[in-house]
C-alpha cells in the first residue's frame, strides 16, 4: 500500500516538512539515514550536518543559543510527535518512472509513495586532510555565518580557504570578528575563479591578508586547545610556513546529496535539484518536490532549509489534493484513489 508522502532526508528541511506534514493529515514517513562508519566519515549521519555543529546562535527563538544536537533532536521528537513514521535506513534506490513511486531502503524494504520529498542536503567539501577532520568543530568549519561569531574566533586570526565567489563571502564576513583573516589560494589573485567584484571587495579589505599560491598542508592544534594553525605550503617553491590561527574556514564549494536519485530529477551543473517555479518547491518530476541544501546553491542555511521544508510539504499537500482523493483520517499505508 502506497504512503501518501515520503521524506528523505533528516535535517530542518526534512523535519520541518514531516511537522507540516503531519499536521495536515498525510501521516509522512522519514527515511531520515542510517547509523553507519561510512555515513560518518562522510557527514551524512542522521540529522543532518546541524548535529556535528556545536553551539548553533542564529536560530531563531533561542536567544542564548542551542547546541546543534540538541536542536536537531527537538525538531525529530517535535516530528515524531505530530504522528511521522521514521525508518532508520538509507535509501539505496527510488524509481520515479511509475506511479506510486518506488523508494527501495538499505535493509532491501520497498516502500511506495504518491509524492516524495527530498531533503538529503549538500555536504560541505573538505580539503581531505587527517589533520582537517580531527579538527572538525574545533577550529575548523565549512560555513562562516554558521559559526563566524563564536567566541573562540572573536578578535583572532582566521584561514579562509578557496578562491570563488564563497571564499570571497565568507572572508569579508569573517572580518567582522577577527584580527585577520588569510585568504589561502593555490593560484595567483588573477586566476581567482570568484567575479571581479567580490574579488576587489575581499583584496581591498585591510583585515584580508592573500596567501597565493599556497595550500594547506596541515593543521596545527592539540587536544586542550582545538586548531591553533595551519602550516601552508607554497606550490612554486615547495616552502612551507606556519600561520597561527584560531579557526580555518573551507570555501571550497558543496556536493548535493542526489547520487541516490540516478539522474531522475533535473539538476543544475554542480548537481543541486532544480526547482521549475520561483518561491515553489516543485522540481522536474510532478509529484516530487524538494527543500533545504539539496535545491538550494545560494542561502545553505538552517532557517532557510526549515523554510524550504514547510513550503514542500503545503506544496505536496495540495499536489496531493489536486490529483488524488484524500479519505479524511485514513491512516498511512492505505490505499487511496488515484484522481
């Protein structure tokens, strides 16, 4: 029997949509990911990349802040709570091709769903260093507005790391807080790939202090005090040098989360799901709709996702309305008729 609505997908998109969801009788079902080695190592865990943050302070309606776990578990209890059915599982397969949808789970479980709602996020690209990930949330971030402000990078030299239009955002933000920011690119300032403007902007700023033609080739830091610094090497010359610095921002772009999907749902050229209409959360496929980081190259926020997954799930709400005769109160896995 086909579920009305399937969610993939366990960040404050996916969540935010099972809450409306819910609330409006489609009795959704989360396949919010799977516990696994593979899925840690990738970022990809349940809950999305908010539960590897540490303190979250932009979110509104915690004026003191919240810890990112702590918030990402409310929202999956507040989910659970309104009557969301989770399975914790990773989808392996989906077949978009016939009607009701096939979504196919790592336990080799088919479920069937006449609209789906796909939540699955953008993981942030690492630069792949050992020293990186130890450092994860302790000095080193992929997202400055997310975590810019923190205390530990307050009036303190930061790295920022990349040379497109992202690097160049989130330098000129971070040097609202810190002492200065060093801007690591392998190349020279007129092989930036960032627009000329933005690339004016940052080397203009007098906090900005270019290191080009260098790379990362370690971080610095210990147990007690997180990341202190990086040692960069220059590509010419094969020099290498230490920065001290309390944080290393990656700007070095996002990959979506739609491998799973097999080329099913129009993307863009760097693989985030296209939406067919402005301010909706339609994508290519009728029936199948999409929020948060997965269909967004611009904002990656926490707010803008938990926005995203609301407007997804009134979207299918009245897709489903529109194209099938909902039974009032029937509950989830029952057959309802196709309009």
């Amino acid at each position: 029997m086909a579920e009305k609505v399937i969610i993939i997908g366990s960040g404050p998109a996916g969540w935010t949509a099972a809450i409306y969801a819910a609330r409006a009788n489609l009795h959704p079902v989360v396949i919010e990911g799977a516990i696994s080695e593979e899925n840690r190592l990738a970022g990809t865990l349940p809950l999305g990349q908010l539960n590897l943050t540490t303190e979250v302070e932009n979110f509104p309606g915690f004026p003191k802040g919240i810890l990112g776990p702590e918030l990402m578990m409310n929202m999956r209890e507040q989910a659970e709570g309104c009557g969301t059915r989770i399975i914790t599982e990773d989808v392996s397969d989906v077949d978009l091709s016939v009607r009701p949808f096939k979504v196919t789970d790592t336990a080799g479980t088919t479920h069937e769903a006449y609209s789906l709602i796909i939540a699955t996020g953008a993981s942030a690209n690492y630069i792949g260093l050992d020293s990186e990930s130890r450092f994860k949330n302790r000095g080193v971030s992929a997202c400055a507005v997310c975590d810019g402000a923190l205390p530990r990078f307050r009036k303190r030299p930061l790295v920022v790391v990349g040379g497109g239009d992202s690097a160049c955002e989130e330098g000129t933000y971070l040097t609202k807080f810190a002492s200065e920011v060093h801007l690591v690119y392998r190349k020279s300032r007129a092989e930036m790939r960032a627009s000329p403007v933005m690339v004016d902007r940052i080397t203009a700023n007098p906090k900005v202090r270019p290191e080009w033609h260098s790379v990362v080739e370690e971080v610095l830091g210990d147990d007690e005090r997180g990341m202190t610094g990086v040692r960069l090497k220059d590509v010419r010359t094969g020099e290498t040098r230490t920065v001290e610095a309390a944080g290393m921002f990656v700007a070095i772009g996002h990959t979506p989360n739609t491998k799973f999907l097999k080329g099913q749902v129009e993307t863009d050229p760097q693989g985030f799901i296209k939406l067919t209409e402005p301010f909706r959360t339609m994508t290519s496929v009728d029936g199948v709709f999409a929020a948060g980081d997965v269909a967004d190259p611009i904002y990656k926020q926490a707010i803008t996702a938990a926005g995203m997954g609301c407007k997804a799930a009134l979207d299918a709400e009245r897709w489903l309305a529109h194209h099938h005769k909902l039974p009032a109160g029937e509950p989830h896995g029952s057959q309802w008729n196709v309009g």
